[in-house]
C-alpha cells in the first residue's frame, strides 16, 4: 500500500445510470467520480442497494438495456471513453482487459463442463494460442490458485465452496486483465475460507500487476486489502481517500456511523451502534444531502442543498456542509 500517484488506468467522470421500473425511474447511480491507478486497488464500500454492482457493470458494459440507461457520464479505459465505443471493440475488452468476479460467483460456473475446460475457455475466446498452450495455460492457472492441475477434468460439484470460488478468481485472471472488478468475491465462503481466498487474490494481483475495484461490505477486507477507499451512499460518493486516511479521519457522518456499527480490536467500545433508519427511495431521492433522516449532525441546511465533494485533508474528499462543502 502506497500513497503514491500512479499512472491512471480508470477514470469515470459523471457517471448517472438509472433502471426503468414499471412506474418509476430508479436513480441507482448519481454522478459519480472515481479514478484508478495502474496497479492499485480501489475498495467501493456502502450498505445494499447504494449502488457498487451497478457502477461495475456499467464499467463492463453489461447493464441490462432495457431497463437500464448510461444516462451521462464518461468511463476512460487507458484513456479511452469505453462507452464511446462499439459492441465489436468492447467484446474485446471484456474479460481481456477488464474482467469481474460476480456477487454470486458460484453461479459463473456451468456444472456439466469441466472446471479445466472452462479455464480454458475463457482463454481461448481472447487469445489466439494453440489447443495444447491454451490447456496449459489453464492448468497454470489452477495452480496459481491453489489447485492441483490433476483437477483439471473434474466437475464444480467435485469442488468445495471455496475451491469453486478460486476456479472463478482463475476464469477472470486467466487472460491477464488490466483490471479485475471484484463484486464481494468472498461473502459466500466461511470466514476462514474468506481469509484464504482473499490471501490468495492479493499475491496474484500483486504477481501480475492488476488493478482491482474490489466491492465490499466490509470494512475489514478494505483495511486488509486497498490502497484507496470510495464510500457509496445512495448512488453517490461521499468520502474518498487512501485508506489510511479515511479509517484515521472519517469526514462524512455515514462513513463515521459505518466505523460505530462495526467491532474495531482497538476499541473499548462496548456496544456497537448501528445506523438507524434507511437509506432514501432511489425512485424518490431528495433535494438536499441524502443522509439527512438518518444524520445526527443534519441541520435545515442539509436539507435545502447537497454539499459537493471537497478536499477536506489532503488527497481525501467528502461530501458534507459540516466539512466545507457547502455550495
Ligand atoms: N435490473 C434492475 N432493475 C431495476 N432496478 C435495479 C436493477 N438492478 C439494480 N436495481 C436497483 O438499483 C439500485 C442499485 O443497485 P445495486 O445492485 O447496484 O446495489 P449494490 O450497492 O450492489 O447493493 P448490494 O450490496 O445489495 O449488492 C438499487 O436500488 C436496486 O434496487
Ligand atoms: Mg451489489
């Protein structure tokens, strides 16, 4: 973990994707902000629904049309505006330079083909290499992971939970992406598996030098495992900074009340206090700061306005009047 600026591989500028529902629009992103160094790992944390699955998929190209609209907003890949460019072009990218470990991976996994033959697979479909090199490129593969490359021909129900999630994190590493999209790659495995897996991610990313938005809920995995934290809250950023400085000088209310709600080893702190209430209706979001029910700091003119984002510490933003944001 460093402080230092890297060479930029990600940049989202103003990004706004709404769903269509039958009666309402679903505001599920509201112009975001986000970039990413080469090599760095970025961690997009907020409690459900605020957003994080859908800004990793417009990033991929792979919201559903309908209901799903990229309303505004530019996504630059290596300094190109991937919503700019054609199917064609895009396919190209997906999995190749950018991959994703879905929120429920153990469904990436079709159960009548063989865990090797998929592996391979996802190496065949972006790289032109022999029958033989793209086998042993899988086997590689599974090794790299942890997994002896005997197992080759056996099927996902062969597999452990958190074996099949390493076959999953092997599929999306197969081809060497720029950049992993990693949507809660552990929630489904056991706390000691969670530990394993996630181990084992750090060492191949740092190994082949990938960039990571890892989503999470938990703060712990963020304190482990980023260099940089962007907390979401209904389709918004409100806090962004390396890690290090968002855990030692939370700025944002929401992002402080995320610290009270969980245990922390150097605490005294006995009782944990939960964020009371919800977050608001994305079909109804309200004028003002969209923390205000549920902020113990609100006053009336949080309600009026929404702050903007300002450089509260150095390098570290936050969306609050309280900390100078008042437009
Ligand atoms: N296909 C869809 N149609 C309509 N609304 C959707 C669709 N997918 C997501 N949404 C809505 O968009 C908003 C953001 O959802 P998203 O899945 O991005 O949240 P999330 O932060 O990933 O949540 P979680 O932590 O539960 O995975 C939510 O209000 C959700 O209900
Ligand atoms: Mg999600």
């Amino acid at each position: 973990m460093s402080g230092e600026t890297k060479e930029e591989l990600l940049r989202i500028r103003d990004l706004v994707v709404e769903y269509d529902t039958d009666e309402d629009v679903v505001q599920a992103v509201n112009h975001i902000d986000l970039q990413l160094g080469k090599g760095e790992t970025l961690g997009l944390v907020g409690e459900t629904g605020a957003g994080k699955t859908t800004i990793a998929k417009a990033i991929l190209r792979i919201l559903p049309d309908p209901p799903s609209r990229v309303k505004a907003g530019e996504i630059y890949f290596e300094g190109k505006d991937i919503l700019k460019l054609s199917e064609g072009k895009m396919r190209k990218i997906r999995g190749n330079k950018i991959a994703m470990i879905f929120q429920d991976p153990m469904t990436a996994l079709n159960p009548i083909e063989t865990v090797g033959s998929q592996i391979a697979e996802a190496i065949g479909l972006h790289e032109k290499l022999s029958k033989a090199e793209v086998q042993k490129r899988a086997v590689d593969m599974l090794e790299m992971v942890g997994i002896p490359g005997e197992r080759y021909g056996e099927y996902p129900h062969q597999f452990s939970g958190g074996m099949k999630q390493r076959v999953v994190i092997a599929m999306a590493l197969a081809c060497r992406p720029e950049l992993l999209l990693a949507d809660e790659p552990t929630t489904a495995l056991d706390v000691t598996i969670q530990a394993q897996v996630l181990d084992m991610m750090e060492s191949l990313k740092e190994k082949l030098n990938t960039s990571m938005i890892l989503i999470t809920h938990d703060l712990g995995i963020v304190a482990g495992m980023c260099d940089r934290v962007a907390v979401v809250y209904a389709g918004e950023i409100v806090e962004q900074g390396t890690t290090e400085e968002v855990f030692d000088f939370p700025g944002h209310p929401y992002t402080l009340g995320l610290f009270q709600s969980l245990p922390r080893l150097d605490s005294t702190e006995k009782r944990l206090k939960p964020i009371n209430g919800l977050m608001p209706d994305p079909t109804n979001l309200p004028e003002g700061c969209k923390f205000y029910d549920r902020c113990p700091y609100a006053c009336e003119k949080c309600k009026e306005k929404e702050a903007e984002m300002r450089e509260y510490r150095p390098g570290h933003f936050v969306r609050c009047i309280r900390q100078g944001g008042e437009k």
